[in-house]
C-alpha cells in the first residue's frame, strides 16, 4: 500500500513512496499511514517500512 525509507535510491514501484529525514519521521509517517490505510507497517531493517493489508 506504502513504502516509507530513509533511502530512495532502494525503492521503486508501483505503491506510493514517502522519503522521510531520520528514523523519527519515518516512524511517524509509517503509524499515521497505517492508520489512514487501515493496513500493517513492516520493518525490512533496511531504512525502509512498508505498509501492507493482510
């Protein structure tokens, strides 16, 4: 549904992708996402979260 990464040169796609500036916002970004979406935030440990709908 939504990547979220620190690094954007890791991610392409056909979902949205949010850049965020540190780990902070990232997190920030990812809970208010998966609350919007209704969806599960996953952490691949590689400066990305990924938003998904199981």
């Amino acid at each position: 549904m939504a990547v979220i990464t620190l690094n954007p040169e890791m991610v392409a796609g056909g979902a949205p992708i949010f850049i965020a500036r540190n780990e902070e916002e990232q997190k920030r970004i990812a809970l208010i996402l998966s609350r919007v979406l209704k969806g599960m935030v996953h952490d691949l440990e590689n400066g990305t979260y990924i938003i998904v709908k199981h």
